[in-house]
C-alpha cells in the first residue's frame, strides 16, 4: 500500500489521487472500483468522494508494486537523528521509484544508507519519504525513520506548520512581491505537466524580488500550499518561467534543469516539539549563473 495525505480537503477522491499521482483519472477509478483505495484504513467505494484535510489515503497499485533495489547513491545529509533525517537532494535524483524510473531514485540511495531504519507508513516504494521534490529542483528534505515520525509530519503539511521558502532565477521582470492564487490540476493537453485550470485545487504562492538582472529575477518563493509542480506552474501562469525548467518554457542559462531550490525548511521535531530550521546554499551551477547574470548586468553586456 502506498499512503498519501491529504494537505487541503474539498476534492474529489479521483481528482485528488490523479494530482498526487502519475496515474490517469480513469486508472484511479480502477482502483477505487476495485476496492483498492482506502482513507483513513475505511474502503472507498465512490470516485466522487470528497477527501478532507488530514485524510490519510492509501491505494495499492501493481505498477507500485517492485522490489527496491539498495544503490550506493551519494547524499548530502544535513541533519539527523533517530527519528528524522534532513537531506539536500542534488539535482536528477527521481525521489521514488515510478513509471519507468524502478532504480537510481532517492529511496534506493536511502535504503543503501539505513536499510530498515525508515518509515514505511507511505509504503515500500516510498520508505522513508513524507514530502517530494521534482526530479531536477534541489535542495531540503525531511525524512521520516519511522512511522510515528511520519505520522506527526504528515499532520504538519496537513495543518500548513511546515514552512518552505524556494528561491528561482525566473525570466523577464517579475513585480517586486506579490501572492498567486491560482488552482492548478492536470494539464488537458499533456499529462506530463501541470497547469492552472478553474477545476483544479487551490494553490497559493508567495514571492518577492531579491535581485534582478537585465532579462532575469533572482525571487523567493513561499508555498501556502503543496500542489505538484506548484512554482513552476505559477511562474509559468505569471509568464515568467522558471530559467532551464524546459517543461514549462523558461529560457536556457546552461543549467541541466530548472533553476528552483528549497532554500529554508522549517518544522516542529515529531518527537520532542523542538522548532527546528535549515538553510542550504544552491548548487554549484545555479551558482554559476547568478555569477554570470551579475557580471553581465555589472558591465553591462
């Protein structure tokens, strides 16, 4: 069983699985159809059930279902302990195993590192992992080691205390600050993307200006919100893409991938309630091309 939780109740049980999934609406019906999904350990039987927030939803998929194979994949880990451990996710790293991604993913280099020592409460093919990040945006993680840990971050996301500052380099002029309240589903033309659509969940953003350049902002981003893609699609929607993110238009800048960071990751410690808080630097060649934009905007060519 795979378990995802519910961050902002209101949607319907397909549209909900088909937005934190890779899989289709009528696959979804499927399983629900089946008696494969559940919420909250209850079998759902209506596609058109509405999911609240903090619902846990599990659904078992064969597509799901393989055998992880523990890889000797680098990680920069920033903190740890028993219960959690904070990572710094490079670059290309696939955070689980998925359509045509079954090995080289975050969860095998994390299997290699703590063998059983993580939560599996989101299922095997997810051990360990509470939240995601795209395959090419960098930066913070939280892991959760066990399934308690799990649980009590999973109730953080769900009551927003998780807070989560992006930086981007972003094409064209952006406003100095402003917040985006856009909702954003499926793409109706390419299941790959993300856009933003009446029908889709609500998704607020927040974002100021912290340097600009000739054709280029360097922006901080906030996510009130956690949809799948969420600050791509709406620098997409605002017109200004995220630089290298290909998928969604942004413009080339020499790096192998859109240039979004998770910068700053704040939460309470599932164990003790500590506040804790971590920043991470962006990687080498995002650094590479603030470098660049700056001394082409100092002289000017």
């Amino acid at each position: 069983m795979t378990t995802v939780y519910c961050t902002e109740g209101g949607a319907r049980l397909d549209m909900f699985l088909t937005d934190e999934t890779e899989f289709t609406r009528s696959h979804i019906k499927k399983l629900i159809d089946g008696g494969r999904v559940l919420i909250g350990g209850v079998q759902a039987f209506k596609a058109g059930q509405i999911v609240k927030t903090g619902d846990e939803v599990a659904f078992d998929d064969e597509a799901e279902t393989c055998d992880i194979v523990p890889e000797n994949i680098p990680l920069d880990v920033v903190y740890e302990d028993g219960e959690i451990a904070v990572i710094n996710k490079q670059r290309g790293l696939v955070v689980h195993p998925g359509a045509g991604n079954h090995t080289g993913t975050l969860v095998s280099a994390l299997m290699y590192r703590y063998g059983d020592r993580l939560s599996t409460a989101g299922g095997a093919a997810r051990a360990g992992i509470v939240h995601r990040l795209d395959k090419d945006t960098t930066g913070l993680m939280i892991i959760a080691k066990t399934d308690a840990a799990h649980a009590r971050l999973g109730e953080q996301f769900a009551a927003h205390t998780v807070k989560k500052l992006y930086r981007a380099v972003t094409d064209g002029q952006m406003n100095e600050a402003g917040t985006v309240d856009a909702p954003i589903g499926r793409d109706r033309k390419n299941r790959l993307k993300m856009a933003v659509v009446s029908d889709g969940r609500r998704a607020v953003t927040k974002y100021k200006v912290l340097e600009r350049f000739e054709k280029h902002c360097y922006a901080e981003f906030e996510l009130c919100t956690g949809r799948t893609h969420q600050i791509r699609v709406h620098c997409a929607y605002l017109r200004h893409p995220i630089a290298c993110d290909a998928l969604y238009g942004g413009s080339r800048l020499g790096a192998d991938g859109q240039l979004l960071h998770s910068y700053r990751l704040a939460f309470y410690h599932p164990q003790d309630g500590r506040r804790l808080e971590f920043t991470a630097e962006e990687p080498p060649d995002f650094r590479a091309v603030l470098i660049g934009l700056r001394n082409k905007t100092s002289t000017g060519k």
